[in-house]
C-alpha cells in the first residue's frame, strides 16, 4: 500500500513499502510550469548538483561517497510531464544492514543527498571554474544532440506541434542562453527551485516510513522561504499543452546530411493526465500495432517489405497526447515512404487487424508492463507521475485494460488521428523551408 504524507510546505513523500529489492530507490523531483528561459538554467543546475556542494566539492569527492555508500549509484536529470519542466535528483542504494557496518547507510546517504541538493558552495574559490565546466559539459551535449540527426528532427517538430514556446523548447535549453548564462543567475534559479517548485520525494523499498519523514523533514526546506502547499492545486498539475494549428509543415537542408528523416505528429483527441481512460489503452495497442514493435505495420511494410526506409517507428506520448512516427531514408523516397504511412494508418481506420495482431499487440504491452514491475527506478518515477498529473485515486488493473481494448476501439482511434505537424530534414546545399502549404 502506498503511503503519503507531506514532509514541509510544498513537499510530498511518496513511499511504495516492498521486500522485492534488496536495494532502496529515492528520487526527489522538482516540478514547474515550463517557461521561457528556464530549461537551460535548469539543465545547467542538474550538472552542477551532480557533481559539487560544499561536503563534496568535486567530482572525486563525490565519487569516493558513492563507493563508501557500498557502491550507491547517484545521478540527476532534466525532463518534461506534459507542460511541467522537471528536475530529479535520484539515488540507489543497498537496504541498510543488508551487509556488515551498513546500518547507517540511510543516514549516511540522505546527509548526502541533502548536501548536493541544498550546499553548493556559490562563494568558494572553485565555483567559477566548477561553473564553466559544467557549462561546457552541457554545450557538449546541446551540440551533440543538434548532430544527432533524429534528435534535431524531433526537437525541431516539437516547434511545430506545441504552441507555447516554452514547451517547444529542447529539455537542454539553448546554446545562445547557455552562453548568457552567470553564476548568479544560476543560483538564483537554485533559490526558486528550493522556494517555489512543486516537490514530490518517491521512494521505493523497505524502510521505516515514520523514521523516513522524520529525517526528511529535517531537512531545510523552510531556510528558501517555501510557501504553505498542503496538496498540489489543480493549476500546478501537469497539463497537455496546447497544440499549433494542424497542417504545420517544414522542410530543413543540410549539406553534411546524409540521409532524410521525417518526423510526424499526430493529435490523440480525447485525452486526460487526470484519468487514464479507455482511450488511452486503445493508443497504446494501436501505438504497437502501427509502429511501436518489429511486427508492426510500419516495420513490416516500410522497412522490410518495400525497403524504403533504413528505419521507422511510431511511438506515443501521453503526456502531450501525440503519436510520433520517426523515419529515416533517403530523400528522393519521401513521397513514397509518405503515402506508405498512410496506407498502413489507413488499414487501421478500416479495422483491417487481425485477431492475431490484436493479441499480439496486448501481450507486447502486458509483458512490457510485467518487465517494468522489476524496476524500483520506474516504480519511483511513475509515483512521481501519479502525483503530478493530479491522477485520480486508485490503481487501474492494466492488464484487464488492456485485455478490453477491441478492434473497434483501435479503429475509432485511427480515424479520429490528426495530423499535427510534418517535419523533412533532408541533404541539400542550403538551408531552406516550406511553410504550411
């Protein structure tokens, strides 16, 4: 059964007690409304927090901690949830008296934890240095990103797709506001963070729920000036975020490209962050069946069939209620790779599945459901989900969901797809583009 409880102003644990692990997961997710700007301050203060606080100043420090803490694996990472910009802080760590002279591991880890989240040392000599690293570190990554063909497709979509900017952004902001970016605007971003997100603390294992709030609550939350939050408002909930006009098209040439990618968007009408509803069960099956397996439409048909594209895939989003084909091959195939998709869109919207495709679709989603039931990192992330969607009270049977899923209910589905956004990047000598034709 999982226990709550809110630990400071604004700042909910999340406990899934269970003896199925023999190891203890806690994340701390920091959650808010995403605007413009913040998504590379954001990203650079999750590279900061990695590595640096005043008890472990460095990258070694912070490494020998993790090997003392019997091999403790810590990272941190930027997301998004619908239109919430995200940012986590997780570890993973024995269950403390597993082994010999771990009976304080619990303490041990959370001072840990609290030192890299709230004590990264602003006014210390290395700061500077510390800073421009990380900002290269992330440069690095914004860059590497931009290369990568698929990535650079499906950020550049995404600017089709949503119509808020920042929701159009990439997770890893910009190099143009990387390069603008101080020491003291980042730590002023910390400050917010600290003040003002949304806070949810998951933890999955076998612990002491009380001795678990008692220490979390210790921790100093109220030093930031947090306002009183008792329970999340509907407004700081996640939200699927409002879409662009349909029909938005865009066509990007690049010399050094050596193949076509095409990104598409579909709108999923229908449905909610709050309620996981039929219509979200019957995506899931049609998402496996169009594109989402190597048995699906696309893969057999596209790819193997006609040889048109090195590779293809649909995958879907629910939490910006899109359906995104991916696809790459080389360009003077792009009609063909098109009007290919849509035969096989087509094919679902006549309700040409098979009984064979049917079951086979559900039990590649029930055996995917089972595998992520292994996983304490995906149990504490979904938590954290849960809450921040304002999901309804109560655990959906998925399994019997997705067992009631028909035919009817896919082909529905397939015909009231929209096309959001197209998005061609192609090999050419210049950049160049075509509007909403």
């Amino acid at each position: 059964m999982i226990k709550k409880t809110i630990v400071a102003p604004g700042v909910k644990l999340v406990y899934q007690p269970t003896r199925q692990f023999k190891t203890i997961h806690v994340n701390v997710t920091f959650a808010t409304k995403a605007k413009k700007t913040i998504a590379t301050k954001r990203a650079l203060l999750s590279y900061l927090m990695a590595v640096s606080s005043k008890g472990f100043p460095d990258q070694r420090a912070v490494s020998l901690a993790m090997i003392d803490a019997f091999g403790a694996n810590f990272q941190t990472k930027v997301a998004t949830l619908g239109d919430l910009d995200l940012l986590t802080v997780s570890i993973q760590f024995i269950k403390p008296g597993l082994l010999p002279n771990s009976k304080q591991l619990l303490d041990q880890v959370l001072n840990f934890l609290q030192a890299m989240l709230f004590d990264f040392d602003w006014q210390s000599p290395q700061a500077q240095a510390t800073f421009d690293q990380e900002r290269q570190n992330l440069k690095q990554a914004i860059l590497s990103r931009q290369d990568d063909k698929v990535a650079f497709a499906l950020d550049q979509a995404r600017e089709l797709t949503f119509a808020d900017a920042a929701v159009q952004e990439s997770i890893l902001g910009s190099l143009e506001e990387l390069d603008q970016l101080t020491l003291e605007g980042v730590q002023q971003q910390q400050r917010e963070l600290l003040a003002e997100n949304q806070v949810v603390i998951s933890v999955v294992g076998d612990l002491e729920f009380n001795q678990l709030t008692e220490k979390l609550s210790a921790w100093p939350w109220t030093d930031f000036g947090r306002e009183e939050k008792g329970s999340i408002d509907q407004n700081d909930s996640a939200q699927i975020p409002e879409l662009l006009v349909a029909g938005q098209k865009k066509l990007v040439k690049k010399a050094d490209w050596q193949q076509a990618v095409l990104v598409q968007n579909y709108q999923v009408e229908g449905l909610s962050l709050q309620d996981n509803g039929s219509r979200y069960y019957a995506t899931l099956v049609l998402n496996t069946i169009f594109g989402a397996s190597p048995a699906s439409l696309l893969f057999t048909e596209v790819r193997e069939k006609n040889s048109l594209a090195y590779n293809i895939l649909s995958r879907f989003q629910p939490d910006l209620a899109v359906l995104t084909v991916v696809a790459g091959f080389d360009f003077d195939q792009v009609d063909l790779v098109e009007d290919l998709i849509q035969v096989q869109l087509q094919k679902l919207t006549a309700g040409q599945i098979t009984a064979e495709m049917l079951d086979n679709a559900k039990q590649s989603l029930k055996n995917e459901y089972l595998i992520h039931q292994d996983s304490q990192a995906y149990l504490a992330e979904r938590q954290v989900g849960r809450f921040l969607r304002h999901a309804e009270a109560g655990i959906t049977d998925f399994l019997t969901k997705i067992d009631q899923v028909s035919v009817a209910d896919v082909q529905d589905l397939a015909q009231n797809l929209i096309l959001q956004s197209r998005f061609v990047q192609a090999p050419g000598g210049k950049r160049e583009s075509f509007g909403n034709d």
